[in-house]
C-alpha cells in the first residue's frame, strides 16, 4: 500500500504503511513531528509487523481542515487510520511519542479491545487542571503562529535532543518541524491545554514507557507518575534510556531492543 493523502474521518491524512505482516503495528508522532521521526520500521517488518504510520491533521504532509482539533477526533483518526489499512478489528501495538503518547493512552482507554500492547516514548501529563501546563501551552501556540514552526526549527533541534545527540538525529527533528504548519501547530498546542487524563481504569494492556535521561520537556519522573496511574495494566514498566525527547531518533538501536523484548519478537 504507498504513502499517499487519504481520506480519514472526512479529511486528507498522509498514511503510510511498511510490510505486509499479520501483526499491525501503528506509530504516532508528537507536536511538530511527522511520520520520518519513527525511522525503525524495517526491523519490525521483519518481524512479523506491518507498521503503519500517518501525519496528525495539520502536521507533516497532513493539511490543517478543522476550526477546532479535540483528542478524541484524534482517537478516532488512529482507529479509521487502522480500518484503512486493513486492521480494523485487529488488535494493535501502539506506539505514540508525547502527543502520540497522549493520544495513545487515550485510544486505549477508548477502545481496549483494540489493543495488544502500548509503548508510550516521553509522554508528559495532562495539561489541563494545570494553570502552569496550559499557559506554556497557550504561549507556544502563540510563539507559533508568531514566528512559524520553520522559524522555530533549530530551537527546537536543540531542545528536543540530549547535549551529545548527533547532527543527524537533529537534522531529522529539524526537517519534521519545518513541515508543520504553523496553525495546526498552534491548534494541537491549543488542544492539549484542553485534554484531560484518560480513564487509567480502562488502559489494562501491557504498557512499556521508554523515557529520556536528559529530557528537557517530558522528564523520567513524569514517566514514573503516569506509570503510577496504570494501576489496571496488565503489566507497566519505565525504561529511562540515554537521549533527549527523541529516543527513536537519538538512540533507535536502545529503542528497538526494548521494544522487541517488550514484544517478545
């Protein structure tokens, strides 16, 4: 199946799928992201996997068609992604970086039965209720639309990666952010100042969350708190590895092995 625009839910999202396995496996990018910044896919194919992996509505090559973007039409987007692509009533491994992670959490809260295991990659925690987290979230959005993401492309390179990460893994971060279009950008900003927790009672996959040592937007004690809330999860474990907010792209050989042994591939 090629990459390409597909209608999903009403509107045009880059999808795009690797392999042909009987196994789904679908990867969800964060804010400013783009489906480049999962870059391990073919060890996974060659796994038994077919990985799927798609633009959120107004991030890389998806256009920005709604007024208003809400988490649970983002959850909605991932099951639709998945009818697409041949697994709607399969059980899916999910992965999701920080926003994917949100997104993520909140698709396994809402359909359970739809989900074989959770890799959270630096999730953060919820933003709403928090005066602090929403004000950074209505500043970025402002900072966005004010300078543009392309503008705001080396920054964050910098922040998003460790202090020894390489040119590359910035390079990969960088790109990915100049994609994005400053108005959706601005609007899933917007959005996560309005998202709530997920019902933690509903999440009872088994659930690996792989967090960043020197993470400067999601911390390792951030991972331990939602992992402290997955009380009714088959089984939760956190993993601190040695990169930034980027560890599929600072150190995606630590990545893969976690998730292959996690997955018991």
């Amino acid at each position: 199946m090629p990459s390409s625009l597909v209608e999903i839910n009403g509107r045009q999202l880059f999808v795009e799928t690797t392999g042909s396995g009987p196994k789904p496996f679908i990867a969800m990018h964060g804010l400013g992201g783009s489906t480049n910044l999962f870059p391990i896919a073919q060890p996974l194919v060659d796994a038994g996997f077919t990985v799927i992996r798609f633009d959120f509505e107004g991030a890389g090559k998806s256009p920005l068609a709604s007024t208003t973007l809400t988490i649970d039409r983002f959850v909605e987007d991932v099951k639709a992604v998945l009818e697409f692509a041949g697994f709607g009533k399969h059980k899916a491994t999910i992965f999701g970086h920080s926003l994917g992670a949100a997104v993520g959490l909140h698709f396994s809260a809402t359909y359970p039965d739809l989900v074989e295991a959770l890799v959270l990659s630096c999730p953060g925690v919820a933003r709403k209720g928090n005066p602090e987290g929403e004000a950074a979230s209505h500043a970025l959005a402002a900072t966005a639309r004010d300078k543009t993401p392309y503008n705001m492309a080396d920054f964050t390179a910098m922040k998003n990666t460790a202090p020894n990460s390489s040119f590359t893994a910035r390079a990969l971060v960088r790109s990915a952010m100049q994609e994005s279009s400053a108005e959706g950008y601005a609007r899933t900003c917007e959005m996560m100042a309005k998202t709530d927790s997920p019902d933690w009672s509903k999440i009872v996959t088994k659930v690996l969350i792989i967090a960043g040592l020197h993470d400067a937007i999601s911390s390792v004690q951030a991972a331990e708190t939602i992992k402290g809330c997955l009380t009714s999860a088959e089984s939760s474990r956190v993993e601190a590895v040695e990169a930034g907010h980027q560890p599929a792209v600072e150190c995606p050989e630590t990545v893969l092995s976690l998730m292959k042994e996690f997955l018991a591939v």
